[in-house]
C-alpha cells in the first residue's frame, strides 16, 4: 500500500489531504468530525480581530450553480460552481483560546495537525493573533492573504487587498516571522496578474510557504430574473479554478522552489494528485466538504491511496512536481518536440453519417471523399482538434518521420521561427515594435 505521509515545513503529515479554513473548521465539533474522518489537518476558520469580518459570516450567503449557471437542486457533481459571501471566523479570536488548545490536543493524540489561519486589523494584531496561535501549541499558521471580501466591505482592510501588494504583503509577513517561531504559510490571491512577485517577496519576508490560492471574486446573473446573484460581486470558486490554480502551483514550484499548499479546486482524489504533479507538498480541501459532507473525505483519501497503487507510485515523493518537470519551459521549447500528424481509421469512421472532425479541423487537411474522409496530410499541422471531437475514437496522431517530412507532403514549420537566438539579440522584437508604430 502506497505510503501518504508527507513532511512539509517540517511536519509530519500523514496523509497530504488538509481541511481548508472555510465553514467547515468553524465550529469545534466539525473540527473533531474533520480529526475522526483522517484529515491529515485542519486550518482553521481565519481567525480576526476585525468585527465586521466576523458579522460578514454570520450573514453569510450561498449560491450553488450547476454547469449552466443555475442553482443545483439535489447532487452535487464537480462541475460546481461556488458563489457566495462570507466572512472570518464569526467568533473572535480571544474567544478561541481554550478550543485551540483542546482541539490542537485531539488533533495531534489522532496524528493530525489543527493549524492556524489569521486576518487582522493592524500589523499588531496580525502579530498578535498569530503568537496567541502559536502560544496555544498550534504547529504553523497561514497568513489570509487572498480573501476577497474585505475590498467589499467598506472601512475593512485585509485579505486580497494586501495580497495585491508585495510591499504590504512582506511588511506583514515579516513582522509575523519575527514574531513567531512556526512555520508561517502565505495565502495568495489570484485575483492579480502579480502573483509570483508576491510569493517572492513573501519568501523574502521569511514566509516557509505559500498557499495557492485563495478564490476569485466573481458576478453571476440570474438571466431570468436580469438580477446579479446574491446582489452582486461576490467569492467565486469551483473545480473549473483549478488550472488556474495549477498555474501559479507550477510557476512557484519551478521558480521560486518554496514550499506549496495546493488550493482552490479539489474534488476528489484526482484533482489532488494535479496539485502534487504540480508541485505542491500538501493540498486544501475546501467547498466541496461543504457541499457533500465530511462523510466524503474518507473517500478522497482512499481514491488517492487507490490512486496510487493502481499506477505505482509508492510514496508521496514519487508523484511530487513530476508534472512540472515535464513541462516545456516556453512554446520555443515546444517546436523543438517532434512533429506529429493525423491518420483516420476508415474502418471504425462512420463517415459519411458523421462528419465532425472535417467541420473542427481549420487547416484544410480533413475533406469529404467518395464516402470517406480524404486527408491533405500537407496541410495538417498536428493540432491534435480532431482526435478530441471524434465521437468514435477513430483519428490518433502519428509521429511524422523524417522521410515524410522531407517528401514534402506534410507541413513544416518555417524555418526560422521560435529560434531563441533571434529573440535573445533583439531581432524579432524590433520588427514586431516597428509594426505596431506604422
Ligand atoms: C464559504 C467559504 C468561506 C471561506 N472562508 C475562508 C476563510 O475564512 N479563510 C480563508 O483563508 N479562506 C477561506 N475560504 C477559501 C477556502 O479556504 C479555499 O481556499 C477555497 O474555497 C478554494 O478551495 P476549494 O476549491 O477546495 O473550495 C472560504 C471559501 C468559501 C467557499
Ligand atoms: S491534427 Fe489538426 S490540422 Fe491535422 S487533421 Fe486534425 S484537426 Fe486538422
Ligand atoms: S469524426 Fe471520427 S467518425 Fe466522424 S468522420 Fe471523422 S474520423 Fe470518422
């Protein structure tokens, strides 16, 4: 059997499935539920000394859309989609101290972990709630840098607003590292073309790690009613995020090396092991527990566990950052792989009757030829659109060998392109700049 366990930051997890800060870790019983169903850990409900962030929760609001933008009824399947506002934890975080040192207890007697997660007023109070965190034997916090809501709220201060800004995001993370001796994960937000700026800075500042990433905010209408749902702009998420998410997993993991908690569009099983591929040491499970119940987590982490004897991975460490590893570093890189082209298999094809993949093919290659489909194999350039759209599996791509290349029957790719040289001197830029001034 596969072995889940994963040291991340220093901390022995045993497996790498960790309960979000969201609803679901704002109450001490649905800790404890979390703890019995084998969570790996727990973040809690970001913890505040901002009353409104608190009352926000208390009124929050929840819109659960299907794939075509309308309220599911009933089951709940991943194509989800998560709109709604809430706030931080809706008691404060003074309040908490006797439960974070009694739940830190049962977490830790059960081998799993209850972590921190603070959003404050002031740079004193995110100091101040992170050494109430550690001083209650917490193992590590996450600093809440990607909520959306507070740049709704009016007079409040916090969440993505200082995501959004390196310099205030190390500021803060760096009076928390002084002040703390656990390890302190960064939250981001992607709701910015800057992310990676940030989680440097935030590394800079002493930051062990980084989540990523919180949500995004959204707009959903009501198109029978012409109404924003929920009255307007609201947190958007869903497993539909999640390469956007893995986006900034690779990115992080390839350039900055750090540490990564993978977040903001987890299923089940199969989206974790994305998040490990990409790089991420441990993962955050989050709406979908909301939706389905803490009786679904045993079964994510049995799929991963199923998952990852079925395909050989023995240990966590087998399936980390394979993903990135295998990635091109740019498109340049990509024309260097070979060329591949088409091939249909006349004797599965339905054609005449279907005729998808000539009406998805727009380089002229697939045409309609005395009851079958005619391939100009000259014109195809390997995009690979017709092997997706056939219903019957019978298109498959081929490497193109060097003799039929070289006949000239098959489309190169003009010499000259994406050669790195000519960007590096500057070449192509200059003409393209030169372009765009006529
Ligand atoms: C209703 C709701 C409340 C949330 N509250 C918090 C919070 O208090 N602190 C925080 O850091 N993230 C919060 N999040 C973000 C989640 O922790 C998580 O990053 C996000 O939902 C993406 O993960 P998912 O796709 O598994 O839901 C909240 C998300 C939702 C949907
Ligand atoms: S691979 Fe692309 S170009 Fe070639 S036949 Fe298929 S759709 Fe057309
Ligand atoms: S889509 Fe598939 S089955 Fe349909 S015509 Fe093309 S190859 Fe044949």
């Amino acid at each position: 059997m596969a072995d889940l366990s994963v040291d991340f930051c220093g901390i022995k997890f045993k497996n790498p499935v960790v309960i979000a800060s969201i609803e679901t870790t704002n109450s001490p019983e649905v800790i404890r539920e979390c703890v019995d169903a084998g969570a790996g850990g727990m973040i809690i409900k970001t913890l505040t000394d901002i009353e409104d962030m608190a009352r926000l929760t208390q009124n929050s609001k929840y819109a659960i859309l299907n794939e075509k933008s309308e309220p599911i009824r009933g089951k709940v399947n991943r194509n989800f989609v998560f709109y709604s506002r809430s706030g931080y934890s809706s008691t404060g975080y003074r309040e908490w101290v006797p439960y974070l040192k009694e739940l830190n207890k049962y977490a830790e007697d059960h081998g799993s972990h209850l972590i921190g997660s603070a959003g404050g007023k002031t740079v004193q109070s995110w100091v101040d709630i992170c050494r109430t965190i550690e001083d209650c034997g917490l193992p590590m916090v996450e600093l809440n840098f990607g909520c959306p809501h507070p740049a709704m709220m009016p007079g409040v201060h916090g969440g993505s607003m200082i995501g959004q800004e390196p310099d205030v995001a190390e500021e803060v993370t760096r009076r928390v590292c002084e002040a703390v001796k656990i390890p302190v994960v960064v939250k981001l937000t992607p709701d910015q073309s800057r992310v990676l700026e940030v989680a440097r800075a935030v590394q800079r500042a002493g930051a062990a790690a980084v989540t990523a990433t919180n949500r995004y905010t959204g707009f959903s209408i009501d198109i029978e009613t012409g109404s924003p749902r929920l009255g307007g702009p609201a947190g958007i998420g869903g497993v539909w995020a999640k390469p956007l998410s893995l986006r900034w997993v690779h990115r992080i993991h390839t350039e900055l090396g750090m540490p990564i908690t993978g977040s903001n569009g987890i299923y089940d099983h199969r989206d974790i092991v994305e998040f490990i591929m990409a790089g991420a040491g441990i993962v955050q499970v989050g709406s979908v527990l909301m939706l389905k119940g803490i009786k679904f987590l045993p079964k994510i982490i049995a799929g991963l566990e199923e998952f990852m004897d079925s395909h050989g991975y023995d240990d966590m460490e087998s399936m980390f950052g394979i993903a990135s590893r295998r990635s091109v570093k740019d498109y340049g890189e990509q024309f260097r792989k070979p060329r591949m082209h088409s091939e249909v298999n006349h004797a599965t094809c339905k054609n005449p009757s279907c005729t998808i993949c000539i009406q998805t093919c727009f380089y002229d290659t697939l045409w309609q030829s005395d009851g079958q489909v005619g391939s100009h194999l000259d014109h195809c350039i390997g995009c690979e659109m017709c092997t997706q759209t056939c219903p019957f599996d019978s298109i498959h791509m081929h490497v193109t060998s060097d003799e039929q290349r070289l006949s000239g029957d098959f489309f190169t790719i003009s010499e000259g392109v994406f050669e790195p040289e000519k960007f590096e001197n500057g070449f192509d830029r200059g003409i393209s700049l030169s372009r765009v001034k006529d």
